[in-house]
C-alpha cells in the first residue's frame, strides 16, 4: 500500500494548529455547518421536528384528515414574534463553524420565551383536533419558543371528580414560573365548564402575568353561540411583550367610532382577554397589539373577579336529553346547513367514533368541514358512551351514540338510503380489527340481518346500529332473521358484565 507523498496532498490545517492563517488552500465541507441563527431568537435546543400529535391519529392505512386550510399560516404569523428577543441580541458577525483557520464564537443565548397550548378537549372539539395537531406542530417551528407545551382543559366534565385541567401537564407548563410565556386557550366555547367560574378564574389569573388569547376554532360569526362573547374594543399594550393587565382601552370620546363601538366597563382586578380566530390574519393583528403601541380594534372580552363574562341566554343552551326525540331532529334540521344535514344522515348509519366520523365527512361527503361535524356533536342530538378518555378515543370502538330516538328519526328521513355507502366504507376500514363489521355491506346492500351471528360484549354496540339501520328498511322489521338477531341482543343490553357468556344462536 502506497502512501501519498504530502506535495500531492491539499490538507486544511488541523485542529492542532489553531493559529495557522487561512492560506487560500482548497478545502471541502464534508458535514452540515452548524445553524447561524442571529443570537436573539436562538434555542437551547433543536427540537424534533414533527413533534408527537397531541391526538391520537387513525390508522396510516386510513385517509388522512385534511386540516382546516391556512392552519400552518395561522402559525406563521407568530414569526412575528422574533423581536421580542432584540434586547437579549449582541452586535457580531456571522460565522462560518467548518470554515479552516481561526474565527470568534458568539456566545449562545436561548431564548426566554416558551408557548403553552391550553387546549379544550370537549366532545364537539373532537372535530377540531387534526387542524390542532397541525397548528401545534407548526408552532414548533417558531424561533421564539424554546418549549411548546400543551395543558388539556376537559371542559365537557366527563367525570366530576376530575380537575378541569390536566394537573400534571399544568404542572410542568409552570404558568406561575419566573420564565416569560405566550399563553393561547383553543376551544369552541360549548363545553359545560364555559359556564363555571373555575375555568375563567384561571384565565383571568394566567393573563394577569402573561400575554393570553383565546383562539376560537369557529368562526366568527358562530361565537354569540358559545359562551365567549365578545365585544370590538379599540386597545394597545402599555409594555412592548406584556401580559394582557397592561392592555388599555381608548377612553370614550377618542375613538371615530364612538357611535359604534361601546366602552366596556373595565374595573380593577378586571383582565381584557383577546379572542381570535385560527387564522393569520386575526394572529397578525394580535401580534401587532402586543409588539407596538398602536391602537388595535380587537374583539375581546373582560374577565373579572365575580365569575365568568355575561353570556347570552341564546349562547350554550342547556341540550339535557328530551323524550320527544322527533321533535329534536325536527328543530335541529330546520337551523342546520345543508352539509351538515347530509352528514348528519350518512352519521345515522354507522357506530361513532372520532375517526369514523372523520373518516365519512372526507370520503362520503368532502364538502363538509369541522364546523359540520362539530355543530352535530354540539346539538344535543349524540352522547359521548365511554368517557374515560375522549380525547384519545381508539378507532375501533363506539365511544359516541346518538341519544335514544334520534338514530331511527334521521334514518327515517330517507337516511337509510345513505346507508349502503357508509356500510362499504366501515367495512373496508374496520373489517380487520371488527369482526362484527365483515359482510356488512353485503347484508345492508342485499337487506339480509345476520342470521349465523354471535353477539358478544366487545361487539354488541356494532351490532344494536346495523339492526338499527335494517329496522328503518322496508321489508326487513318484518323480518324472522331480524327478530332472531333482536333477540341477542336484547339478552345482552339490559344489563351488560363482561363475565356472562356471549349470546349465539
């Protein structure tokens, strides 16, 4: 083995040599320099890009869910946010890490700023959660944030011995730490909780030491529905980065619109709380409010020490279950839109869950969005049936039912004609994991119940809503085979345990 002779050797110097000029001699970058960001805004650490969804996410063989459009540029508009680092920033040129010869190293400053994503999971919010788990993925690549962490607020109270809050991740999140936070609370504001003091307690405490918004998932226009109700108020910041008590509000008489816009009465203690919609320009006017000392129209609303803001009797209404199922349908469908009435109907034919009615509004019905999806969830009309962890519900079990009635009032509507198409489309997604679900659209195609059929616990809720869907056809409530199967059923329905026998014919 022959060794070059150094005349015909180009070698940069070596690290041993670290005064040795730069003397022109070729030299190749054989690894990724090192990130050169300007020292304001740098991290502690590069954080792993994506990130872990916050929710559970269907199946890879699944379709995935399209999130509401805009969403990463909703999330880019908190770039803007970059300068509230400035002061920490020294004057110094940028480097070169693998270049040869010798170079100064700027000191490393990570940023002070972390984001805490406070995030309604309510049973309508179910809708929202792949547009969320976008939002919050992008927020990650934003300079600012050293750390993104995200608290759950279970605002629909599942179970009354549990907190609102998820108490570890509120823990971790330090929200009364001396580090400085950027606080968004993302809900829809229909959950039961909106009406208790503890959840805007909190709110009013968090924004009285940091910069807090309310992103509101629905639009505009839908928010005198839920219980935040907000009002058009011309304030600016009084600190450049400050927490929401250092928000004014224009005295009366200076505004151009004083005829329009009405002062709300804000008292000591009392907290202005922004509201936004998840879109970039709503973020870029928020953004615009705490960066200068502009006046900025801002919806928003005060949040005082007597309880939560005044709502109007039209916002969260008390939907307890009625007997008159009928009567529900009826009023639900004389205000809801037309996609959400289609989907409601494709809904009535198929076992419920979060993936599963994602999976028929994007493939039976693209034209619906969330809000669809999340007005039927919202209506009163569906309960949630297993409330241990509804936000990370598996795919392959029924954890929402519609209240008794209903099922057989949208079937009735000619809604079992959509049944058919939903049958297809379970059984090709669930089939593998679902036993109960393989033939079902064949038998729902064909009108035919099951007669060689064992009902067991596990798979009883997918059983009750095909012989559902089969009672609303002609022809087939008639039917022996359909009795026979009701028959099953019903030995196991009025008093489920899990160590009785399964019913079989």
């Amino acid at each position: 083995m022959t060794t070059p002779t150094p005349s015909t050797q180009s070698t940069p110097p070596t690290p041993s040599t670290p005064s040795a000029p730069f003397n022109g001699t070729p030299w190749i970058v054989t690894t990724m320099p090192q990130e050169s960001r300007p020292v304001g805004g740098t991290r502690a650490h590069v954080p792993v890009y994506p990130p872990k969804p916050v929710f559970s996410p269907p199946p890879a063989s699944w379709p995935k869910v399209i999130p509401v459009p805009g969403t990463r540029a909703a999330a880019r508009a908190l770039h803007a946010l970059g300068v509230l680092d400035r002061d920490r920033s020294q004057p110094g040129a940028l480097h070169v890490p693998n270049a040869p010869g010798t170079h100064r190293t700027s000191p490393h400053h990570p940023s002070a700023w972390d984001l805490v994503l406070v995030i309604d999971t309510g049973a309508s919010m179910t809708a929202w959660y792949p547009t969320i788990d976008s939002f919050v993925a992008c927020t990650h690549e934003v300079p600012l944030f050293t750390d993104v962490q995200v608290v759950k607020l279970h605002s629909q109270g599942f179970d009354p011995d549990r907190s609102i809050f998820d108490k570890v991740a509120l823990e971790n999140a330090g929200l009364n730490s001396g580090r400085r936070k950027i606080v968004f609370l993302i809900t829809d504001g229909v959950g039961p909780a909106w009406k208790r003091s503890e959840v805007w307690e909190q709110t009013r405490e968090w924004a009285s030491i940091h910069p807090l918004a309310i992103l509101h998932v629905q639009p505009h226009q839908n928010w005198a529905r839920s219980a935040v109700h907000t009002h058009t108020l011309p304030l600016r910041s009084s600190e450049v980065g400050g927490a929401n008590s250092t928000l004014e509000q224009k005295p009366a008489g200076q505004e151009p619109l004083n005829g329009l816009l009405t002062p709300v009465p804000v008292n000591p203690g009392d907290v202005i709380v922004p509201v936004l919609e998840l879109r970039k320009r709503w973020l870029d006017q928020w953004c615009r409010l705490l960066l200068s000392r502009q006046w900025v129209r801002q919806q928003a609303l005060v949040v005082g020490r007597d309880g939560p803001p005044e709502i109007p009797a039209t916002a969260v209404p008390d939907r307890a279950p009625g007997a008159d199922a009928e009567k529900r349908v009826i009023e639900f469908l004389a205000s809801a839109s037309a996609e959400t009435t289609k989907l409601a109907g494709f809904l009535a034919s198929a076992p419920l869950n979060r993936h599963v009615m994602q999976l028929i509004g994007g493939q039976l019905l693209p034209m619906a969005g969330p809000g669809d999806l999340s007005e039927i969830l919202s209506s009163g009309l569906i309960r949630v049936t297993e409330p241990t962890n509804p936000d990370d519900a598996p795919y392959d079990r029924v954890t929402f039912d519609f209240e008794p009635g209903v099922r057989e009032a949208l079937l009735a509507r000619e809604g079992w004609e959509k049944s058919q198409a939903v049958a297809k489309l379970i059984e090709e997604y669930l089939s593998p994991v679902v036993g109960a679900v393989k033939g079902l659209a064949q038998r729902i195609e064909f009108r035919t119940p099951p007669d060689a059929l064992v009902v067991t616990y596990d798979n009883l809720p997918f059983v009750m809503v095909e012989r559902t869907v089969l009672q609303a056809m002609p022809l087939v409530a008639d039917s022996e085979a359909l009795r026979r199967m009701g028959m099953k059923i019903d030995a196991l329905a009025p008093s489920p345990s899990p160590d009785e026998s399964p019913a079989t014919v």
